[in-house]
C-alpha cells in the first residue's frame, strides 16, 4: 500500500516563486487537510486561487 502511495505522489520541497506559480496554474486543484490550530491564514490556498485553481480546505482556523 505504501508503494502504491509513493508512485503517486511526491513531495517537491521548497519551490522558488516561478516554479510554484506554475505548478498552481498547472493544478487543477489545490488541497489542504490541514487541521494545526495556528493555521492564521492561509496563504498557499490564496496564492492557488489568485492563480486561477480551485481550493478544497479544511473548515479549520484561517482556511474557515
């Protein structure tokens, strides 16, 4: 099973801004379960929007 996972996802690290603006605009949806309780605000899930992908969020902290 935690192969299965591995092929299909992949953590790309920190991104400079040019790569993450086109990795926003190349999804077709930004995802987020974060439930840490010092989410303030958000600011991955606005950058996503402003680049024109959709956000499912967690109701939790900022993201509500």
């Amino acid at each position: 099973m935690k192969e299965k996972f591995a092929q299909r996802f992949s953590y790309l690290g920190p991104l400079n801004q040019s790569s993450l603006i086109s990795l926003y605009r190349a999804s077709d949806c930004f995802i987020s379960l974060s439930t840490y309780q010092d989410e303030d605000f958000g600011v991955a899930p606005i950058e996503s929007l402003f680049c024109g992908s959709k956000a499912l969020l967690t109701d939790w902290g900022g993201y509500s």
